[in-house]
C-alpha cells in the first residue's frame, strides 16, 4: 500500500523523528481554506487544457469542499503519515472521491501550491491588520480630540523641553501608525503575484492558464518566472520587516506611557482591565499590557532576522529550508493583531491626570519663550538664548521660577525687558503661539486630527 504521495521511489521508512522534524501540518493547517481554494481554481484551470472533464473537475470540486467542511468543523482526521496541508487534503480528497483525486496534482508541485497558500493567508490577514491598525488610530484621534484642553511638559532626553498638548502627543504616535497603515497597504501588490502554474521549478507543461488562476484566485498579477516563483518570499521579509517596523512605533507608545503613569509621574493610570497586580506587593498594579508589547517588540524582530538568515546562503529555486517561513510569519502576525489590539484597549481605557500634567509644567520650559521674546525685539537669537540662560540661573541661585524674577533683575540682564515679559509665563499662551503646520496649537492640532480623519475614512 501507498504510505506516502511521494513514496514511488523509496523502499525504506521514514525515521519517525524525521517524520516529525520535517513535517510542516501542526502549523500550516492553519491554510488550509487557502490550500483548497488554490486547489478549486487549479481543477478548474486543468479543465479549460482537458485534462479533467467538467464532470470530474465537479466531483474535485465536491470532495474539496468537503475536506474544507471537515477541517472547519474540526473532524479532519490527520493520519501519521500526512506531512503537511497539502498532502494531508490531497490524501483525503482521494479517499473521499477515489482515484480520480490523483489527477489534481497533474503539473502542480507543491512548490508552487506552497508559495501561492502562502501569499493567499496574507492577503487574508493583511486586510485585518489594517482593520487592527486603524482601530488603534481611531482611538488615538478620538481622545485627541476630547482632550485637546491638557498641557504637559514635552520632553526631549526625557527632560522637561518645552510645552505641549497632550493632544500633541497621541497625534504623534498616530502619524507614526498611519505611515505603518500606508507602507503595510503597500505591499500587497507584491504579495499578491501568482506562483501556481510555476510547477515545481520549470513552470507547467499543459498549458494551464495563468492569467485566469489569477483571476479566480484574486491576484493582482502573475509571476513572470517560475524558478521566482517557487522561491520568492520576500514578501515575507517585507512583511516581517514592515511588523518590526511598526512595533518599534508601539513599544515608544509602550514606553511613554509605562513612564507616565508612574506615581512620580502621575500624569495617567491604566484601567484596570489592562493592568495585573503582584502575588507579594499588595498595592501594585502593573502595567503588564504595555510592558509585553515593549518585550515582544524582541520577539518580532527575532522573526524577522531569524527568517533573513534562513534566506540568506539558498541556492535558487525551492528547498526545504522555506518551510521555516511559517512559523515566524505566523507567529509574528498573530502577536502584531494582538499587540495593536490591546494598544488600542489600553488607549482607550486609561485615566489622564490633567492637574498632574500641569503641576509638572514648570516655569523653566518656558526659557525658550523668553528667549523668543527678545528675538521679537530684533536681538539675534544666539545672545536672546543666552540672556534666557543667565535668567534661569539667577531664578536657580536665588531658588525660585524663572517668573518670579522681577522686572529689575530682568532689565539687569538686557535693558530691552519690559513690563510685558510676563505675559511670557503662560504655558497656554506659548502653545498657542506656535502656529505653523505640524505645532502643538489649538488649531494645529485640529488640522492633524482632521487630516487623519481623512486618512482613516478612506482605502
Ligand atoms: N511543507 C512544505 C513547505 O512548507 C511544502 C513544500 C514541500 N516541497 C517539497 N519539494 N518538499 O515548504
């Protein structure tokens, strides 16, 4: 008897360990809606050369659909000797439907059945990574827009630099996302070329129409070469590099936030839904949601510098070394849906402390205001910095606020200081006065907010 489908020219068994090492089906039967639509549209195509009559390519089609049936409802019963999702449904189409299901695989390989599985499962799941990403960015404009009334310090080194709104604030992360939301929409193009019809490395022998595979199969196009074909997954390093990309954009997210709602800071608190508490330390509550989207940050990464080094060195064409491009592809869009999702929960569920924010607001952010106050007064900013800079330290020695100075002690450190530089000490005011596109103003931040609106709305 038959044990395996490429068994016709070995006489010995397989080493169970070998069998278990090289088998692929604990984790690619996760396409396997993807391996029987590609096989659907491949019965149909080998119809249209004659090779299957419309009556056979009918009772295919059947029996597909019902190996799909069994796989959804759970009862696909795997045998010992399936090796991964394509064997596994060929090896039940022919007990469903008998010899005939031997015809199937006439001019195919599973080299290029593989790579078009492939491509089709991310297809799938890059249209709900866009929905994950945009839910994200929804929250992020919404809460912007509520909360545009909230001064903070904006840090750089996280040293107090100068203020902003928070608003400001979500509507960077946002702009980062929306960049990562464009460049993943990107790739799809390239993701969504036909390989089947490449056969195992020399393309297909009957003539199969390609054009039409692509057609029912929903490519965009068809691979122009079939030992590309068989071979190409930059498609996945596009993909894992685009995830670690955008990770990076959520850990920063992560970090900030982690930091904010420290009890030194103060300036947020998670809710409870995303927060974990300390089997010794009672008081605790951890924020455990953020500090995995930071940690898996690595982990993403490790997928896709793992999967370049298993690329790099391969001879042309297909080896099984490709196999390894599942489990980090897999593995890397599952944690990125996960991460964008709780992200979003996270965001969308936290506390803003705006009395903390403003507490946290001292007079010094505002020494570049002074300086730009001189400016307005036709002093170069290189000596107006400066002059800002001698009255930080003389508020320093004298252990008060830069505004607590008096218009005497301001004259004695440039004689263009006049009553109104105390109009300079109002954190709102400085806000407001930065007007230019992309600036932390009311109005700036309206524009940001309906510009992602539009961005969001559409595609
Ligand atoms: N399970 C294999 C993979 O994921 C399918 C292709 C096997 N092709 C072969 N020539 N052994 O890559």
């Amino acid at each position: 008897t038959k044990q395996k489908l490429w068994g016709g020219r070995f006489t010995g068994k397989t080493d169970p360990l070998m069998h278990a090492f090289n088998q692929s089906l604990s984790y690619d039967r996760r396409m396997h809606s993807q391996d029987i639509r590609g096989s659907i549209a491949y019965a149909k195509s080998l119809t249209k050369v004659g090779i299957l009559t419309k009556e056979e390519e009918n009772k295919i089609t059947q029996g597909l659909e019902s190996v799909e049936k069994e796989w959804v409802a759970g009862s696909f019963e795997v045998k010992e000797d399936d090796e991964d999702i394509h064997t596994a449904n060929e090896r039940r189409l022919s007990e469903l439907i008998g010899p005939l299901g031997g015809k199937l695989h006439t001019g195919r390989s599973r080299n290029d059945q593989v790579a078009t599985d492939m491509r089709l499962w991310l297809l799938d799941e890059v249209q709900e990574v866009e929905k994950a990403i945009k839910g994200l960015l929804r929250v992020l404009v919404e809460r912007a827009d509520n909360e545009k009334e909230y001064l903070m310090p904006g840090y750089t080194h996280l040293q107090r630099g100068q203020p902003i709104r928070w608003s400001h604030l979500l509507l960077s992360y946002a702009l980062s996302l929306r960049y990562d939301a464009e460049r993943l929409h990107q790739l799809i193009p390239r993701i969504s070329v036909l390989p089947l019809g490449s056969g195992a490395l020399a393309g297909n022998p009957f003539a199969v129409d390609r054009e039409f595979l692509a057609k029912e199969l929903g490519f965009q196009s068809v691979a122009e070469n079939s030992l590309w074909g068989v071979a190409d997954r930059d498609f996945i390093a596009e993909f894992l590099t685009w995830a670690s990309l955008t990770m990076t954009h959520l850990s920063k997210i992560a970090e900030d936030l982690i930091i904010y709602s420290t009890a030194e800071f103060g300036f947020i608190s998670l809710s409870d839904a995303y927060s974990t508490g300390s089997s010794m330390m009672p008081q605790k509550k951890n924020p455990d949601s953020l500090e995995l989207i930071r940690g898996k940050t690595g982990r993403l990464f490790g997928n896709m510098a793992g999967f370049m080094m298993s690329l790099k060195g391969l001879p042309s064409t297909y080896n099984k070394d490709l196999q390894e491009d599942k489990e980090p592809l897999f593995d890397t869009v599952d944690n990125i849906s996960a991460c964008l999702k709780i992200a979003e929960g996270v965001i969308s569920t936290l506390e803003v402390h705006g009395e903390k924010m403003r507490r946290a607001l001292t007079m010094d952010v505002l020494a570049t205001d002074l300086a730009d106050y001189l400016v307005r007064k036709g002093i170069p900013f290189r000596e107006t910095h400066h002059v800002s800079g001698r009255a930080v330290a003389l508020a320093e020695a004298r252990q008060c606020q830069i505004a607590d100075l008096s218009l005497q002690d301001f004259k004695s450190l440039n004689g263009q200081f006049e009553e109104d530089v105390f109009k300079v000490f109002d954190f709102e005011a400085s806000v407001e006065r930065r007007q230019a596109i992309g600036g932390p103003s009311r109005r700036m931040v309206e524009r940001q907010i309906f510009v992602l609106r539009e961005f969001i709305s559409k595609q």
